[in-house]
C-alpha cells in the first residue's frame, strides 16, 4: 500500500544518492541485487528531467549503464550520468529558482564547482595529484585562469548542485508530511 509505495521512494532515493556519491550499500550475497538496483536508481533519479522536458527517456534508456555482470561500475555510472546531466543542462533555462539558490549559496558554491570542473579537467585525480601547483595551491591567477577556460563545466557543476538540493529539498519536504 502507501507505506510500501513510500518506503520503495525513500529505499531508491537514498540509493541512489549513495550510489551517486560512489557509495555500494550491499556486500556479500546481495551484490547481484545491488548490481541492477544501482543501475536502475541511476536511470530512476534521471526520470525528474525527463518529466521536466530536459531530457528523453531514450537518452536515458539507450546508454550502457554497466559493463560487468559481477560487480557494479559507478565509472561507468558517473560517465553516463554526467553526460545526460550535460544535455539536460545544455537545455535547461535558468529560473528564479535557479538563481535564487545561485544567490543564497554564493559563500561556497562558487568554489566547489571550479575544484569540480578543475577535478574534473585532471580526470578525476585527487587535488594533490594535480600537475598545476598553482591551481593547487588556489594562486588567484590560476584560479582566474581555470575559471575562464573550465567556465562550460564550472557552470555544469553549478547546475548538478542546483538539482542536487532541489531533489533533496523535495525528499525533505516529502518526509515531512
């Protein structure tokens, strides 16, 4: 009833946020299970930009999700996840909502995204292992330099957080009543 329907929300939300955070929240014999969870809390939490006309259910339908059978492969997850997050923002028209959290959020969110975008550049390394001591180090010059020329993904990195505390505000929300 109800309390299934709102308990299977709850499980595959917070799988798939943990999933998204790189997170396996099963081991032993449940990994098969956990396998096609992940891979469908993945697709699942997409099905908000779908509904909202930023992305196609064949966009999300037609990528691999996973290239084991065994375990499950959240560089593959992140990849395909990333790249749709890519076209829904390409689509997507900032809002007042969008930029009202923009606004209220400036004190970190900035900067968070710029170290996205710059990980994201070093192909995911840690900051430590960065081949630019001055963007490692946050030398204002690298630091402008960096924001110019990552600006695309600063501005993707920005827009995942948007959604991030949208769907998190949603689920709170939700919890609540």
């Amino acid at each position: 009833g109800a309390l299934r329907q709102q308990d299977d929300f709850q499980s595959t939300f917070l799988h798939g946020l943990l999933c998204h955070f790189g997170v396996q929240t099963h081991v032993g014999r449940d990994q098969a299970l956990d396998l096609v969870h992940a891979i469908e809390a993945e697709r699942d939490n997409l099905d908000f930009l779908i509904d909202e006309g930023l992305l196609t259910a064949r966009e999300v339908t037609s990528l691999t999700w996973n290239k084991s059978e065994s375990r499950v492969d959240y560089g593959c997850l992140y990849e395909n996840r990333l790249k749709l997050l890519q076209k829904a923002y390409d689509r997507f028209i900032p809002n007042e909502d969008y930029r009202i959290f923009v606004a209220e959020n400036a004190d970190w969110l900035e900067d968070y995204a710029l170290f996205m975008a710059v990980k994201r550049h070093f192909g995911m390394s840690s900051w430590l292992d960065w081949p630019d001591e001055d963007i490692r180090l946050r030398r204002p010059e690298a630091v402008q330099y960096y924001r110019q020329k990552l600006d695309g993904d600063v501005r993707l990195f920005t827009y995942i957080q948007f959604l991030f505390f949208k769907q998190w505000n949603d689920l709170r929300a939700y919890a609540h009543e």
